[in-house]
C-alpha cells in the first residue's frame, strides 16, 4: 500500500523525462521504434492511454529494461488515483449514478453465466446432481 500522499510520477513523466529527452527521442522515433502508430506513444506521454501488457513488452524490447517496470509505474499511478479519488457523499452511496442500471444488468447476466457454467460441470451440488438426473439441457 502506498504510504505518501505524494502522486507518483506518472508513465508519461517517466517516458518523457528519463527517456526521450535524455536520449533526444522524438515521439515519432519512438513510435517508429516501437512498431506502432505514433499516436499511441502521444497518448501514453500525455497519459491518455494505460500501459498494458503487451505495450509494457514493448517498451521493455525497445529500452532495455524489464515490462515489470513500466507495469509496475502504471499499478503505483492506478493505485494513488484510487485511494485519492473523491469520496461520495453518505447519500450519494444509495443513490443510482447514471450507468447503475447497465452495472446491475452485466452484473446479473455475469451471475446467469456463471450458474450456467456450475450446471454445465457439475461444480455445485445442485449442477452435479442436475447432470446425474439429466436436466442440464432443460
């Protein structure tokens, strides 16, 4: 858990400031570098866009350096942003928000499924009493 209350530098800082300036890297070189368009290197150092696994590959081939590390600054940026975000008021906790109900219906469909896949292999009592009498089809 993070202790300080001080952000974290972010993936764009990092890429900017320890590795394109002092190398004289231009986004574009970059990007060409990398094997990918040049707007996704302007957006990870504008912090637009997330690292992911496969970018952290990336960028781990391209300086050397271990995909842990640039996973590793974005879960500190991802981490600090959640823990400073700002808290809902007491009765803003009931209250549905704007998108609530699409939340309940994935959460509902996601609860079928997965009462579907415990029929399908027998995981639960129920699911493996169901296969031995037949009923997974009905």
């Amino acid at each position: 858990m993070l202790k300080t209350k001080r952000k974290p530098a972010s993936v764009g800082e990092i890429l900017m400031e320890e590795f394109l300036e002092p190398l004289g890297l231009t986004q574009g070189a970059l990007a060409e570098a990398m094997g990918v368009q040049r707007k996704l290197v302007n957006e990870l150092c504008n912090n637009r866009r997330n690292v992911t696994a496969r970018t952290a590959l990336i960028l781990a081939r391209v300086f050397g350096n271990s995909p842990d590390f640039w996973l590793n600054v974005q879960r500190r940026s991802d981490l600090w942003h959640a823990m400073h975000r700002p808290k809902r008021s007491e009765s803003g906790l009931n209250a549905p928000g704007p998108s609530t109900r699409r939340h309940d219906e994935g959460r509902h469909v996601l609860s079928h499924l997965c009462f579907c896949l415990r029929l399908r292999t027998g995981s639960s009592l129920l699911g493996s009493e169901r296969m031995r009498r037949g009923f997974v089809g009905s």
